[in-house]
C-alpha cells in the first residue's frame, strides 16, 4: 500500500529541517579563565610570603594589604591587597598542575622599604618572559614602562598589560624581570589567565 502524498512530503522536510539545522553551540570545557586579586587573602600590614594562589605557583613574590595610600603612592588596582616582588630572586609565576596563558595584570613600582606599601612611585622597565609547559623553552617575552608623573597630587594608578598574543598558549612559567630590584618594589594585582585542563 502506498503511503499518502502528504506523509511523504511531510517526511522529507523533517529530513531536510534536522539537515539544514545548524549545529549546537557548545561550551569550551578544556579551559578556565581565572581572576587573581589576592583580596581574600588575610591582612597583611607588612609583607607576608605568597607561595600558591588560584592553581599557580608563586616564586620570590610575597603580599601585602595597603589600606591607604599616600599621595604619590602606587594604589591597588583592587583594594586592598597585592602582589610585591622579594628584594632577591626573579619573580616568578609557574603552574601546578594544569599550564597557563597569561592575559592581563596591572603593575607598578615604589621605593622599597619593609612594607614596600606606602612609598612613593618609582619608574621601572619590567619585562615578562613565558616559556612552554611542554619543553621549558622561551615562546614569548615583552617589556612594559611603569612610569609616574613627577609631581603627583594623588595615588598613582597601576598601569594595565595586555599580553600580546604570543603569550596565549600553554606556558608553564611566566617570569617577571625589571631594573633595580633591590631598591626598587614591583607591586602587581588582578592578573588574569586562562587554565588549561589537558
């Protein structure tokens, strides 16, 4: 018995509609993007080691909390706590276990005292330097300029770095070099990475 013309008209565009759908969006679950601002971190008045945060490792960094800042300070990009370099030892941030892209981070540097929270903004070149998660070898590096203005009448704001794209793969250590590391601070707060599940 011959089906209706009707049924298989009807047929034929259920097959051509599921065809002509188009394909579900889906969600990239092999990465996670995280923001870093250390703001739940306990007070610290003074500087106080920092060794792992948000699924990375910390080298040669420590934080500190700085409630208020002096004119002619470096203010937190998110109050109240940041990141601050050791007086020795490049800083460093390297992965547990899952690699990572860097993406943004704010940065600035101040005269170095033992709290290295309220003192004046000092100029600095800080270069970052990535290297790959799979062999170790340098993949990307760019220096950035912090530079305050002479005579400032408020805190100075810390200066934004977007890293360029060669940056965007799956590092396994990001370093962070700049001139005068033993009289000068490198404050750093809300850096953004993407973590990379395989």
């Amino acid at each position: 018995m011959k089906a209706p013309l009707s049924q298989i008209f009807c047929s034929l565009a259920a097959v051509c509609s599921v065809l002509a759908a188009p394909a579900a969006s889906t969600t990239d679950a092999s990465t996670t993007d995280v923001t870093a601002n250390y703001d739940n971190l306990p007070n610290a008045p003074v500087v106080k080691p920092i060794v792992d945060y948000k699924n990375l490792n910390y080298g040669n960094w420590t934080y500190a909390t700085a409630q208020t800042v002096q004119v002619g300070g470096v203010a937190s990009q998110s109050p109240f706590n940041r990141i601050v370099s050791a007086a020795r030892g490049t800083p460093t941030f390297s992965k547990q276990d899952r690699p990572f892209a860097p993406k943004t981070i704010y940065f600035g540097c101040a005269a170095r005292t033992a709290e290295a929270v309220v003192t004046l903004a000092a100029s600095c070149s800080v270069t970052f330097t990535g290297y790959a998660a799979s062999n170790g070898a340098q993949v990307a590096s760019q220096t950035f300029k912090f530079d305050p203005p002479v005579s400032p009448v408020a805190p100075v704001p810390m200066r934004q770095v977007v890293f360029p794209n060669a940056f965007r793969q799956k590092l396994g250590r990001l370093t962070v070099t700049y001139n005068n590391q033993a009289l000068v601070a490198l404050l750093a707060d809300t850096f953004t990475y993407t973590l990379f599940n395989s």
